[in-house]
C-alpha cells in the first residue's frame, strides 16, 4: 500500500486519469478510490488538485462521450451489447430509462453516482437523440460534481485514510485474497440471482412461426410490447398491432386484458427476462392464458425478415 501511495504521489494525475477513463468506458476499474486518495494527499501538496480535477474530467469526457457517440450512431444495438454483459442489465437499463425519461439532461448527473446506470446512461442519450452541445455541458457538469465531490472527501478524511491505508498495508496479500474471494462470491451470487430470475417453468412460451400462424388466421391473440417507453423510442422494431405496454403499468392494466383472450407478451430482453416478468403479473392476477414469445422482438425480426418502417403502427397504452 506503501507502494501504492508513493506511486500515487508521483503519477497522480495519470493514474486517475487512466483509472477514470477505463471505469467510464466500462472496465471493473474502482476509479473513486484513486481520487479519494489522491484527494488526501493534495492536503500535503503532494499530489496537484488541479492537475487531478483536470485529469478526471478528461477521463469522464472521453469515456462518456465514446459511449454517447456510439448511442448516437448505432441505437438500440449498442444498448444491447450492453444489456448482455452486464450481471444487472435489466435493472440498470430501466434505470437509465427512468432517469433520463424524467430528467433528460440531469440525468446524467444523477448516473454518476448510482451503479450500472453511469455507463449506460451516456448511450442512451446519443440513442434518444440528445445534441452535442447539450450532452457536453451536462457531461462537463456532472464530472466536475463527481470529481469534487470524491476529492474533496479525500481531503476532509486524509487521515483516515493514511490509517487504512497503513493497516491494508500490515495485512499485505492477505487482505489483497479476502478482497479477491469476497468479489467472486458477489459475482457468483448476482449471476446465480439472474439464472434463478429467469427460470421460468410456470411460463408458456411460443415461437415465432406458431404466433405468425395463429395471427395469419386470425385467432384471437394480443400481443404486447413490455419494453418501456424509452426503449421503444431507442428501437422502432415492432410485431404489427401489437399493444405498447410497459411493465411497470402492467398492474394497472391488467383489467383490460382479463376478458379470456390469449395473450403473447415479448420483450428485448436477456433471455427475455422483462417479457417473462410481465407473464408472471398478467399469471398472478388471475389471466389464465399468457406466454412468452421466445426470443422476443430479435426472434420476430430474424424469422420474419419484416423492416421497422414497414411493420404497422403500434398502439401504446397510456399509464391510468
């Protein structure tokens, strides 16, 4: 640790720039320990505050801004890169959703600081169509809040943190393995929370082909879109007369679905975990004819070969 402080001390600037730029970008880098510390040893001079504020901007900017341009440029794709690397890709693009649905420019302020959103939110605002101009004042904003912030909480506690810094550095590879194992067991118990929130034996599925038929003749079958409002914005692909409704406004529309018609809800989802959530709220509510289209709006897409552009207007149902 000793090490660490001294290396610090000497390359500050760049190693928080390096260490900010790899978090903003997506790397599991903790970037906010770099700046705490190195917030504390500017109480000394050792470190430049300047030259470390100045450092992490650039590594938000940069970071962001790679992400923003390829929302922009690449849309829904991109958000779906991301949607399967991430362990909590659901929660964290609903988030991202919310927030920047509320919020707009804000937002991006507020995902600094709330995790798996700060990566995601960037993207999302090139997809939804935020300008330059707007995105590089917020993004300047929000990264000066967030490297004040942290560095200023190195300098009010830069004692502490020289003794745990001494104490982490007693206990040597020792502390380093129980680190180690404690992240593995996180990454174990997320990934094992996932499987278990995707199982879904009490859900019916039914592919493409079967659900072409059924609507080619006619039979009774509604169809509804679960991803959210933004996320429809994001992408345009839609089955034709399929119903927009978002999951969350799922229980207060569930009255309108309960007539005895069978119902086909899909999404745009790791293996469709939004569409199999919302089976399960139309299920518990006493709908008795609900399933899963496998493999959701990219299944669809990919078998039936039917362009965005061309596919019929969808409705959307507006929350009550």
């Amino acid at each position: 640790m000793n090490d660490f402080v001294a290396l610090l001390a000497s390359q500050g600037s760049v190693l928080v720039f390096v260490a900010t730029l790899a978090a903003r970008l997506g790397a599991p880098v903790p970037a906010v320990p770099f700046l705490v510390v190195a917030g504390g040893l500017t109480v000394d001079g050792e470190v430049s505050f300047v030259a470390v504020t100045l450092a992490a901007l650039l590594g938000n900017i940069l970071g962001d801004g790679a992400w923003f341009v390829a929302g922009r440029r690449w849309g829904y794709r991109v958000m779906r890169l991301l949607c399967r690397i991430s362990l909590s890709a659901d929660s964290c693009v609903k988030r991202s959703e919310n927030i920047i649905g509320r919020w707009g420019g804000l937002s991006l302020i507020a995902a600094k600081f709330v995790p798996g959103v700060s990566v995601v939110a960037p993207p999302m605002a090139g997809a939804l169509g935020m300008s330059n101009a707007r995105f590089l004042s917020y993004e300047t904003l929000a990264a000066l809040i967030w490297t004040l912030g942290f560095l200023l909480v190195g300098r009010v506690f830069h004692a502490a943190i020289q003794d745990v810094l001494a104490v982490l550095s007693s206990v040597g590879v020792t502390a380093a393995a129980v680190i180690a194992v404690l992240l593995g067991v996180f990454v174990a118990w997320r990934y094992w929370q996932r499987r278990v929130a995707l199982q879904a034996d009490d859900v019916d599925r039914i592919e493409v082909g079967a659900l072409r038929a059924a609507l080619s003749a006619g039979t009774d079958v509604t169809v509804i879109d679960v991803r959210s409002n933004e996320a429809r914005l994001l992408d345009g692909r839609a089955i034709p007369g399929a119903i927009g409704v978002s999951l969350k406004h799922i229980p207060s529309r569930i009255d309108g679905f309960a007539d005895g018609r069978e119902l086909v809800v899909y999404c745009d989802c790791p293996e469709d975990g939004g569409a199999i959530a919302a089976a399960r709220l139309f299920i518990a509510a006493g709908v008795p004819r609900v399933r899963v289209l496998a493999g959701g709006i990219d299944a669809w897409m990919a078998e039936t070969a039917v362009e965005a552009p061309a596919a019929a207007p969808m409705a959307v149902a507006t929350p009550a």
